[in-house]
C-alpha cells in the first residue's frame, strides 16, 4: 500500500540538510568529517540576545503569540527596516514566522495558483524551487554564468517574463553563490520589474549583513516597485541564530493578511521565546555589535584564504564573491574521471558523495542549486578546518585517473 500523497512523492528532500545528515551519521561513527555543507554560521549568538531570551522566560512569555508574530516585535522589525534600509512599513505589513523559510513557503503559497510561472535565477537556494511544486507553479529558470559571477541581467529578466509571470524569487547575496548585485544592477532590474505590473517579487536578503561589498541596497528600495516586493529576511545568518527560527517577510497590506492567514492554520505565531530575543536584535544597529562585526570580518578571511587554496586546485574554476558564506566552484572537469576501484565520477552528486567517502569532507552538488557543473562550499568554519579540508579534497581530487 502506497499511503502518501503524490505531492510528497514529488518533492525532494532538502539537498542542503541531506548531506549534513549523512555527515553527521559518519561523525556518529567516529569519523572525523569536516562538514562543509550546511549554511549557517559556527559562531554563538551575541550575549544580549541571549540574556533577552532568558528573561522572556522568566517573565513568563510561554502563551501563544498573535500569529504573525508581538506587536513589539514587529514594530522593532520596522525599526530596522528603517535604520538599515531606509524603508518604512507598518508593524501590520510585517509577519513573522518559523525562519525565513516559512517566511518564504507562506508567500509561495499564499501567491502561486496551479500553472503559473515563477522566474528563478539560477544558481538558487535548493527550497526554492521546492517550494514552487508544493504550489504547483511551474519554476523557468533564468541561467547565470560564472563568467557572469553568476548573477543574471536585466535584459535575461526581460526576455524570461510573459503574461503567466506571477513571481520572481531574487536573492542578494545569494546562496549557493554568494554574489552580490551591485546598485546598477539592481536598479536596471527595478526598471523590468517597473515595466512589468503584473509581476510581483521576493527579495531573499537573510544575507544582508554578509556582505563585503559594500552596504546592502535592497530591491525594495526603488519606490516605483516596493509595493510589489515581498522581502525576506530574519536573525539566521546575520546574528547567528539558525536554531532560534526567527525569520519574517514585510509586504503591501493584501499580501501580508494573506500570508497571516496562512502561517495561522499551519504554524501559528512563531517560538514566544525566540520572538522575544529577536526584538533586542533588531533594536541594535548590527554595525555597532562587536559579536556581528568580528563574526563577519572572520566571514571575510575565510573567503580569502578558502578562494586561495581552491584557486590552486587546477580542475576548479572559481569566480571572487562578494557575500554570504559560500564558494560555488565549476568542478566539471573532473567529470570523465573514475576512482581506482573504477567507480565513474560523471556528475557533481558523485564527485560530493566520493569526495564525503574518501576525503571525509562534506559539500553540496551544485545539481539541486541548479547547477550540475558546481560544487558549495560553506566556509562557515575555522581557518584550520579549511587549511585541512582542502589538503583532504587535494589528495581524494589527485587520486582518481
Ligand atoms: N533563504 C536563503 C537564501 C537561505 O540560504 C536560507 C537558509 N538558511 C533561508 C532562506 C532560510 O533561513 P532560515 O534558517 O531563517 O529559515
Ligand atoms: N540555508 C542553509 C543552507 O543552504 C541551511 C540549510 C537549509 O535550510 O537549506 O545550507
């Protein structure tokens, strides 16, 4: 008997969070895995977000919350969004929710009918397009190169959008690849996105402050265009709370009752607790937090040193970028190559799964980032590790024929 849906048959589990599973099963068995494949960073969560947490609890805040999320939340979240981003929203256009990825399944599903056609640039974040089929939209993909530093163009936007366009999924800095768009880009993507009313957009900015370009401009920023952004942001990554589960998207009005609706018959509000230390996160400019500014500055020399030693490596080619905390290399030409016991590498899932076997490192194929020539790298992790990991991939890399 096959009792489950054909919708789950469908999906795929998180390709991201598979290969942590399976690098944790071989830690369990004493194997020393450098685990470079999950996205989050290795540091603690700063001291004052801790302290704001333990005293939710002691004053009691154990009830259920409104569903999308405190009053004092989201009237911080707007305060940063103020400070930050220059951007004004009402605490009602706020909602928050269970991390950014809740943020981002409540605005799929609370926009995309059966059959319409949501724009991905490509590379994405593996959920993405998950989250599309949950919805049943249909995912065109828009393709960016390396050569590109694999961000697409204005004019790539243009030619994919046609009358079924419903949404765009935008992502800077992006993961897997950790570009960023500069201010000209953006604004020439405003412009496609301006001349296209019928389009609505999310903006993924859970990396704002990894950023080592500059200062992050968000797409909603362009006035012509704000009332059709849907930005996604949250604590995860830039104030190193990936376990808390704290993310939340700011909207037009219509959208965020919508997306209200639907966290309330699936999750209600968010961690009571967690909400709660997150307001004292927003309430801080994170340029002033030492814990946010050594951690980046780390994020910085790991990007460097880790692009060193992979720029060493022939058969990889691997492009500069500019924030979050990955390193997309091309790895294809190791493709036609096979290991000594004979096993054939044709393909970025079998390089990951030998280079896991073998060289007990963990990374991501750029197959479910959209990428089939590439493996991630998350460089969220000490120097040594890096130096190490490295050496173990050379050696693994050096061996096949
Ligand atoms: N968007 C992107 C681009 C991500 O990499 C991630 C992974 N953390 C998320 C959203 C989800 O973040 P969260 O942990 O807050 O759910
Ligand atoms: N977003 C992180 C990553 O890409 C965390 C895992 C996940 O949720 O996908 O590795």
């Amino acid at each position: 008997m096959n009792f489950l849906s054909d919708r789950i048959a469908r999906l795929e589990e998180s390709a991201t969070l598979a290969m942590t599973r399976m690098s944790r099963e071989l830690e369990s068995q004493g194997i020393d895995v450098i685990n470079l494949s999950i996205g989050e960073p290795d540091f603690d969560t700063p001291l004052f977000i801790k302290e704001a947490a333990k005293k939710a609890i002691d004053d009691n805040y154990s009830h259920y919350s409104p569903v999308p999320g405190f009053q004092e939340l989201r009237e911080a979240i707007c305060i940063k969004l103020k400070r930050d981003n220059n951007l004004d929203y009402k605490a009602s256009q706020i909602v928050a929710s269970t991390g950014a990825k809740q943020a981002l399944a409540n605005a799929i599903l609370s926009l995309v009918n059966p059959g319409e056609e949501v724009i991905i640039p490509s590379p994405y974040w593996v959920s993405y397009s998950e989250l599309i089929k949950l919805a049943e939209g249909h995912a065109v993909y828009v393709k960016a190169s390396i050569e590109n530093d694999f961000k697409i163009t204005a004019s790539q936007l243009e030619k994919a959008i046609n009358a079924k366009t419903k949404l765009i999924m935008f992502n800077s800095p992006c993961n897997p690849t950790g570009s960023v768009y500069t201010h000209e880009e953006l604004k020439s993507i405003a412009g496609v996105i301006e001349a296209n009313p019928h389009v609505i957009v999310i903006a993924d900015e859970i990396y704002e402050h990894i950023n080592f370009a500059g200062k992050h401009e968000s797409l909603a920023s362009f006035p012509a265009i704000k009332d059709r952004i849907i930005l996604i942001n949250g604590v995860s990554k830039g104030y190193a709370m990936t376990g808390w589960r704290l993310g939340y998207l700011a909207a037009n009005q219509e959208i965020a009752t919508a997306c209200n609706k639907m966290q309330g018959q699936i999750t209600s509000g968010t961690c009571s607790i967690s909400q709660m230390a997150a307001v004292q996160a927003m309430l801080r400019d994170p340029n002033e937090v030492e814990e946010i500014k050594i951690m980046v500055e780390a994020f910085r020399n790991r990007r460097d040193l880790l692009l060193g030693l992979l720029k060493e490596i022939p058969g990889l080619k691997v492009n500069l970028p500019d924030g979050a905390f990955y390193i997309f290399p091309e790895a294809n030409s190791y493709f036609s190559k096979k290991t000594k016991e004979g096993q054939c590498i044709c393909n970025a899932d079998h390089l990951c799964m030998y280079l896991l076997r073998d060289a007990h490192v963990a990374l991501v194929s750029g197959e479910a980032f959209g990428d089939p020539n590439c493996i991630r790298f998350s460089y969220a992790t000490s120097e040594d590790r890096l130096i190490e990991a490295v050496k173990r991939i050379r050696t693994s890399l050096d061996k096949l024929v």
